[in-house]
C-alpha cells in the first residue's frame, strides 16, 4: 500500500474538515484563577481544531506534507490559504506567549512538543510560503524546553500514549538535525543511555488505550540515534526471535472493539505506528524486509478503513497512517 493522490486528496478533505472545528475540545490547560476560563480559540488561536492541540499541529502537518507532495490536486489551493490565515504572526506569537503562563511548563510535554518540530520541519519545505519564518520562534522554544527536560528526566517514559518519551525524540531528533545540532546530539546520547543495554524485548503490548508501541518506538528512536551497523546488532539482540515472529503481538494487528470510544479508537491509531516502524526499521534489516513488510501490511489493512467515520479518530488518525504510507513513498 502506498500514497496515491487520491488518498492524499482524502486525508485532506478530513483534516481540512476538522483543523478548524473547535468544538468538541480536551484542553490541556491549568487554570490559575477564574480569569483562566476561556475558549479553546482565545488560548490557543492558532491550534484551536481538532479536538485538542497536539491534534491540530499533527493536523496541519498532514496538510502541508500533503500540498507539498501533491501540489495540483484541488485541496491544495484551500490548504494554502486556510494556512495563511492560521499560521501568521499574530496567532503564532499567542502561542508563544502561551507558554509563558504559569502552569505551562508542562503544556503537551512531550507529544505535542514533537509534533510542533516536525511541523516546522515541514513548513520549511514549502519556500513560496513564510509558514517557516513564522513557526519558528515557537519552535526554537519547545526545543529548550527539550534541551532541559533531557537533563532532568532519568529514566524513560516506556508507556504506549502521549507521554512516550521514544516517539517524541523521533520526530525531534530530525528537526534537530537541521535547526539544532546539540539537541540532536543530546538526543542520540540520550537513546543510547537509556536503551544500550536493551535485551530480549518481551513486548508486554498493546495496553487497552494505546496508540503507540512502547518495543517498536525505542526500536524506531535506536534506529535514528545509532550508526547502520550498530543497529542493527542492537535490534538482533532486542528482537533476538524476530525471524519466528516473536513476540507475536509485535506481529498481530490490534482488535478495536469501539470507535466510539476515545481511548478504544487509540488502537487503530497503533496499528499504523507500527506499520510506520515496522516499514522504517525493515530498511535498516534487510534480512527481516519481507517479514516487516508484510507485517506493516497487515496493520494497514487492519486501520485504513477506519480513517475517518467517528470523529474521536477522524480528528487524528490520518496524520498516523500518513507516517506509513511516506516511508513506502
């Protein structure tokens, strides 16, 4: 399976549908008095849509990746423009200054702090649009927040929600390559800290509200943080059955019993991280390709009708299932 126009021109149509909805909204936002009690598009005029904030930034991303990959299809014309009237100054500097508040410290940390790099990294990529310029002081501040956040966080996050700490340096550290080489570089000695010494890897996943595998996103993170040849080892020693398809739920698609449900809906949202990884890793194990390539397209399979239809996944999913349909690109 790969990205066609006109599953690009499907993608979107939903997330130009939902970027711009503000309600149904989860804030993540700590009231200090009665003054505090605002709308979602007073606090955060910019990132406002699709049912929280981290949702929206991940939102956009599909949009730009989409206008920049297919330039000539219809939806291009009404991503540009709802862009310019979105991520201008103005809007852009509330964000900023959002963070400022007291209690923001840790507003999104870490999942939305990733995904607002790797939009940045995007933005950059469109040079007839100032979408760049102007996302970038609110980029350079989530990347200090990670440069001091890395100095006090231990141990890592290994849970299969947004406080993943892998999921989030993947996307950074690619950001950090280009605007950020000592983050980069804090990133990658951080991985290996924490993950060097990673063996036999039991895989006790999914969790009943996960959208993100906690083996595969460090295998995904290991991937970025170490040289070819050396991952490669390491995955042989973190994975040491894999050519027997074990663990097996590495291998299986999850059940979602409940679109409906927020959390349930999480789990369509895993298979398509895991068949990002999954494809990404098979190209640094050449041995493994046909085994990720088929797993990755069973988990495909498993979400890609449910991309849309309710919204407590339409509002996310798309972004999920563009991330793997890009590395076969």
């Amino acid at each position: 399976m790969e990205l066609t126009e006109d599953i690009a021109r499907n993608f979107a149509r939903i997330a130009l549908g939902h970027v711009a909805q503000e309600y149904p909204h989860k804030l993540d936002h700590v009231m200090s008095g009665d003054e505090d009690v605002l709308p979602p598009r007073v606090l955060h005029p910019a990132f406002f849509g699709s049912f929280d904030w981290h949702s929206c930034v991940h939102g956009w991303w599909t949009l730009l990746t989409l206008r920049r990959l297919y330039p000539d299809m219809p939806e291009a014309a009404q991503i540009a423009e709802l862009a310019e009237g979105t991520l201008n100054e103005e809007k852009l500097a509330a964000e900023l200054a959002y963070l400022d508040r007291p209690g923001s410290a840790g507003f999104e940390r870490p999942y939305g702090w990733g995904w607002l790099l790797y939009l940045h990294l995007e933005a950059v990529r469109h040079g007839d649009q100032q979408w760049g310029v102007r996302l970038e002081p609110l980029a350079r501040a989530f990347a200090e927040r990670f440069e001091r956040y890395l100095r006090i966080l231990t141990y890592p996050i290994r849970v299969g929600t947004h406080f993943n700490s892998s999921f989030a340096l993947t996307l950074a550290v690619e950001w950090a390559d280009k605007f950020d080489p000592p983050l980069a570089n804090t990133i990658r000695e951080t991985a290996q800290r924490w993950f060097a010494e990673d063996r036999g890897c039991q895989a006790w996943e999914p969790g009943g509200d996960e959208f993100l595998s906690s083996a595969l996103s460090e295998a995904l993170l290991m991937k970025r943080s170490l040289e070819p040849n050396a991952f490669s080892t390491w995955f042989a020693n973190f994975l040491p059955e894999m050519s027997d398809g074990q663990p097996a739920t590495l291998f299986t698609p999850a059940t979602v019993s409940d679109r409906s449900d927020g959390k349930v809906a999480h789990l369509d949202g895993l298979n398509f991280s895991r068949a990002w990884a999954w494809r990404e890793i098979g190209q640094a194990v050449p041995k493994h390709r046909d085994l990720t390539e088929q797993t990755a397209q069973a988990h495909l399979n498993a979400a890609m009708a449910h991309v849309s239809g309710d919204y407590m996944g339409e509002h996310w999913l798309a972004s999920f299932a563009l991330l793997a349909l890009l590395v076969a690109k």
